[in-house]
C-alpha cells in the first residue's frame, strides 16, 4: 500500500483534525432536543450506578454493553446526566472517527477524496442518528474506522508496533460491541489479497485482539438471549439492509450514494487506465470486503440459525460505505466543482432525516420521556406523591423508565409506587408495587401525579427499530385497574396534560 503524493507534508493532520472537528459539531448541534426513549434509559439507570452494582449487573445481562457502559459510568460522574451529556459522547466519538477515515482515504487515495469521505460520513443519516443516541453505536463506528486506519499504517510500516496497535483497537472494537468481531474476518480478506501484505503478523495481531477481547466477549455471547425479540427474516431485510442500514429516513440520499457507486465502479472498470489512481486498488480492497463480509456473515447466520440482522448493529461497515462513495464520486466527476456540487446535492438529500432526528420526538416511536420529565418537574411541587403505570404496550417496562432516564424531573416526589431498584436485584430496571400498596400509600398524599398511557379511541401499530411492530390499544385512564384504586381511595382528576404517547394526571382528594 504505496502513498499518494500528497499524502504527506506539514499539514498533513490539519485535514484529519478539522475534518473531525466538523462532524463532531454536526453531531453535536441539537442533539440535547430529543426525548430521551427506552434504549437510553438503559444506559443511564446502568451506567448511573456504582461499579460493584455494574458488575453485577453485567454478570447477568447486557454485556455487550458492558464496556460502553462503564465508559459512561466515568463520563457522568463529571458531568452528570442529561440530553446533552448522555449523548456528547457520541458526537465526540464520531469526530474521532470522522478524522480516522479521513487520513485513511488520504494515505491511499488522495486530499480530494479524503475530504469528500470525511463530508459523506459526517452527513450520512446512521451517522447523524448515532450522534443522537447515548447508545455505544457511535463508538462502534469510530473504533472501526480508527481500526481502519491502524491497518493501513501497519502494512505499510515495518515497525512491529502498528500490529499491536491494531490488535488492541479491535480487541476494543469487539468488547464495545461483539459483532464488531466481523470486520477481522473482512481486514483478513483485504490482507490476503493485498500483494506482499505480512499475513503471519496480521494472523498474530488478530489472535491476540480475539485473547483480549475473549472474556467479555464469552460472556456476552451466552447472553445472546437477549436478542430473541429480533423476528425472524422477512422481504422486509431488502429495506434494511438498502435503506435503514446507513441511510435511515433518507431514500433519496440512499439513492444518490447507489447511484454514485455503481456509476463510478464502471467508469474504472470500463474507461481508461488513467481513471484509475495510485491507491485505488488498495482503498477498495480495504472497504468493499469490510461492508460485504459482515453483511454475508449475518444474513447467513440469520438464515441458517437465527435472525440477528438489525440494521443499526451494522453501523461498523459505514465508514466503509463513505470510503466507496467518496471514490466513485471524485473518480466520476473530474472536475472540483462538479464533486462540490455533488456532495451539496447529498448534504440536501439527508437534511430531512438530520432534522427530523433533532425534533423533541425524533427518538423511535415519538418516544416523549423527556417531555414528560421535564413537565413534572416544573408543575409539581416538593412532596407531592407520583405513581406509574406499571404496563403500556408500546414498550416492554413501566413508565417507571421515565423517572430512570431522568431522575432530576422528579427528585422531591414521593414515588408510592416504587418496588425494588433493579441495582439490588442486579437488573435494569426498577420494579412497581401492586394497586393494592399504591392505595395504602396513597393515604398521604394530597397531589398525586399519575404518569400513564395517553387516551386512544382506536388501534394503530408502527414499525420500529429491528422491524419490530409497536401496537398501540385503546386506552383510557378511567377505565383502568390503577385509576379505579386511586378513585375507589378518594382521588379525583384534576388535570391532564398530554404528550405523544404519555398523560401526565393530577390527582387531588375531592374532600381533602
């Protein structure tokens, strides 16, 4: 893997370095707008606990997460939890990652492309999602293309060192998120058909990634129970796999990169030899079998076993797909203008998806947790009692999650629902006492704010993440089981105030 040219000088880390910044701040803007939802109150009630309680909670489920989440243990204890803290991470890692890829498409393919895969990348709508969301999928993406880049530098390098960079990257990459193992399958293929690549060291360096990462990574693979909710493969994977995978809400920049692709893959195959660059061959090596093989992998596995293809697992193959679309682009259009009028025409084509993701219900579903949050701690006041409804079904756990992404917006309550923490069980969530204990509890209360499922006349259903069916039910609060425990011990309703798929009641006692 020769450099080009102008991949060297002494400015050589200014375009990585500002190519970073820029994403990192695409990321970044807004992102505190959007209701927290039930994926994020996942991470805040695990990683908002003492280490001892992590452990044991990993010890049982989620340790996929487990490294992600210890991540964000440190991170809010200096700056606490919220919207913009919960989710910075992300945006930080995508600057990271965003500065990889660029040095990456520098070193093999040249400034002009290296630009253009920082600006796809940084605008791809999986991207601008995961800058959103305090989930580990940020990370995931930049570890692979930090991963990326460490390859490069070590097949191209005889000092032994890269290697045992690049082996601790991936060991990282896997314990952060274990399907990331998937990409030392790709990296082997790149090796083996790269002429002269030192095969014997990359085979030792992938070992040693797969002894680092093994502990965790056992541990998490005999939890895979938990991904038994993903239904089984359907007509509907052509979606995902073309569309939700990287270009989420987007169709039409999905579109544009399709057509780009298989245009500019043409023009090199079929024109001129000049058309083809020092470094081409070597960036397409690297990124064609780092997006093919993960998603043969898993499209097999979940055709032969079971289904575990969700689109957003495979956000490490995207800056593979930036690199592909950054190379046919520049290697389709010649002239510097038409490649900054076609990346405009791509920044336009996923605008509708980036604000979208930054409206207050912009998370999966219009999940408004947030929204909620935030209303209860500025109506109620110190004192006053609150309850949730133990079952919705539009989301497998109480409402309590509510108070679990956010405890701020309801410090000062009395919460007379409260069952056991789920830290002194060792589990995620928080568990909610029968009616029968409310109503006792209830007895002290003058003001009770009552957190349940909006009113519906009708059904409706909704498509979520994993192609999994959200059901919506009719529902109305006076006909439930909690409602009538609260009226049967003297409470009537003073005020409702809804949301996108939660009310928020206030109770008082009629002859209080």
């Amino acid at each position: 893997m020769a450099p080009p040219a102008d991949a060297t000088g002494r400015a050589r880390w200014l375009l990585p370095l500002a190519a970073g910044l820029s994403a990192a701040l695409i990321g970044v803007a807004w992102s505190w707008r959007p209701s927290f939802w039930w994926d994020e109150a996942a991470t805040v009630s695990a990683a908002d606990r003492s280490v001892a309680e992590l452990d044991e909670l990993l010890r049982g489920i989620d340790a996929v997460h487990g490294l992600y989440y210890l991540v964000m243990h440190g991170w809010f204890e200096l700056f606490g939890v919220s919207e913009l803290s919960a989710r910075a991470p992300g945006a930080i890692a995508i600057g990271i990652g965003t500065a990889a890829l660029v040095q990456t498409a520098r070193l093999l393919a040249g400034t002009r492309t290296a630009v253009v895969a920082g600006a796809v990348f940084a605008i791809m709508p999986r991207i601008t999602w995961a800058s959103t969301e305090a989930r580990s999928y940020a990370m995931v993406a930049a570890l692979a293309a930090v991963a990326g880049l460490a390859l490069v530098l070590a097949m191209r390098s005889t000092r032994r060192w890269w290697w045992a960079l690049y082996a601790v990257i991936v060991a990282l990459s896997i314990m952060l998120f274990v399907y990331s193992a998937a990409l030392v399958a790709a990296h082997a293929v790149t090796v083996a058909c790269t002429r002269g690549a030192p095969r014997l060291r990359f085979v030792v360096a992938a070992a040693a990634a797969a002894v680092l990462a093994a502990p965790l990574a056992y541990l998490a693979i005999a939890q895979a129970g938990q991904v038994s909710w993903v239904p089984p493969l359907d007509g509907r994977v052509v979606r995902t796999v073309f569309l939700d995978q990287w270009f989420e809400q987007a169709p039409w920049f999905a579109a544009g990169c399709a057509v780009v692709v298989v245009a500019g893959l043409l023009r090199m195959v079929l024109a001129r030899r000049s058309v083809v660059r020092a470094g081409d061959a070597d960036l397409l090596l690297l990124a064609l079998p780092a997006v093919l093989v993960p998603i043969a992998a898993f499209l097999a596995y979940s055709v032969l076993a079971t289904n575990i293809y969700v689109g957003r697992y495979l956000i490490f193959t995207a800056p593979s797909v930036a690199l592909l679309v950054a190379l046919c682009l520049v290697r389709l259009f010649t002239a510097r203008l038409a490649v900054a009028i076609a990346v405009l025409a791509l920044a336009l084509a996923a605008l509708p998806a980036y604000l979208a993701q930054r409206q207050p219900w912009g998370k999966q579903g219009g999940m408004d947790y947030s929204s909620v949050a935030d209303f209860v701690g500025d109506h109620a006041a110190a004192g006053d009692c609150v309850v949730f409804q133990p079952t919705v079904p539009w989301q497998p756990t109480s409402l309590r999650a509510i108070e679990q992404a956010r405890p701020d917006g309801f410090a000062g309550l009395d919460d007379i629902g409260f069952g056991r923490s789920g830290a002194s069980r060792g589990e995620l969530w928080d568990t909610d006492v029968a009616d029968t204990v409310v109503a006792v509890r209830a007895e002290r209360c003058p003001v009770l704010w009552v957190l349940t499922d909006t009113e519906r006349a009708g059904s409706s259903r909704l498509l979520g993440p994993g192609n999994v069916w959200w059901r919506f039910e009719p529902f109305r609060f006076a006909g439930s089981e909690l409602y009538r425990t609260l009226a049967s011990d003297g409470f009537v309703i003073d005020k409702r105030t809804p949301f996108n798929h939660t009310q928020v009641v206030r109770m008082v006692r009629a002859n209080w």
